[in-house]
C-alpha cells in the first residue's frame, strides 16, 4: 500500500502544479483566486483508484481538452500552454492510477508495492513519471529533469 499511497502524494503535489499555474493565469488577467478546501473522506484502496482513475480520465477527456480548444479559439497563448501542460502532464497519472487499480484488483496490493521506488514530479507541469531517468528534460513543458522532485 506505500507505493499506491505515494502515488496519491505525487498526484496531490501535481494537482497543487497545476492549480498555481492555472491561479497565477488568473491573476494576471485581473482575478481573484479564492481557495476552498474540501474534507476528503479516504476509502478503501480500490475505490480510491476507481475515483482516481475516473477523475484523471474526465480531466484528459474533457475538461482539459475544452480548456485548450477555448483558449486556441481566442487566441490566449498563455492559458493555451498552462492548460495544454496541465493536459499532457495529467495523462500520466491517468496511466499510473489504471495500471495500480489493475495490479490490486489481479494480484493483490503487494505487487504494487514492489513496482516502483518513487515517483518523480515536474515542477513546471506536473508530469508523473515513475521512471527515475526517462529523459533529460520534461517532456511537457522542457524543465530539466534534475529539478523534479521525488515523492517516497
């Protein structure tokens, strides 16, 4: 269960990414930024996957896709590129998540365990990898991939 628990903690810190870019945007344009938190109530893993996966999904799917295709209509480069970012970079926590549910729901929460040391998160996007050395450069947004952070 640590490694799905790590995998959450890497989402997290990727969601709170892309909430300050998305924030900083709105700023500039004039915007208040109000923040609510939710109490969130934790489940049981696999549920927690399911809820996770389809959130990942709905945001790759839909939400994300609109934002782009509306900010590429009025041409706003740079809601275009946080939005395309947040996008490309949710993909993978979409994958991760999928492949975690697959692995509890098959063969018991211990092989998750044993897939992966940590993750690594990008600063700039919030791209997720479980991979320690798959490039040298963010492939969503560019940054170095010595500045990503690793999330135990």
């Amino acid at each position: 269960m640590a490694r799905v628990a790590c995998l959450f903690r890497g989402a997290a810190i990727a969601e709170q990414i892309h909430s300050d870019n998305h924030g900083r945007i709105l700023r500039q344009l004039g915007g208040e930024v109000e923040i609510t938190p939710h109490p969130v109530n934790s489940g049981i893993t696999l549920e927690n996957l399911r809820t996770a996966v389809a959130g990942e999904v709905f945001e790759v799917v839909i939400l994300y896709a609109s934002f782009v295709e509306l900010a590429r209509q009025r041409r706003d480069v740079v809601v275009e590129r946080a939005c395309t970012w947040a996008l490309e970079s949710e993909k993978a926590p979409a994958r991760l998540f999928k492949e975690a549910m697959a692995r509890v729901e098959s063969e018991g929460e211990e092989s998750w365990i044993s897939l992966a040391d940590g993750f690594y998160v990008c600063p700039g996007s919030g791209y997720t990898t479980e991979q320690q050395r798959e490039a040298d450069r963010c492939g969503v947004c560019d940054c170095p991939r010595n500045r990503f952070g690793i999330i135990r």
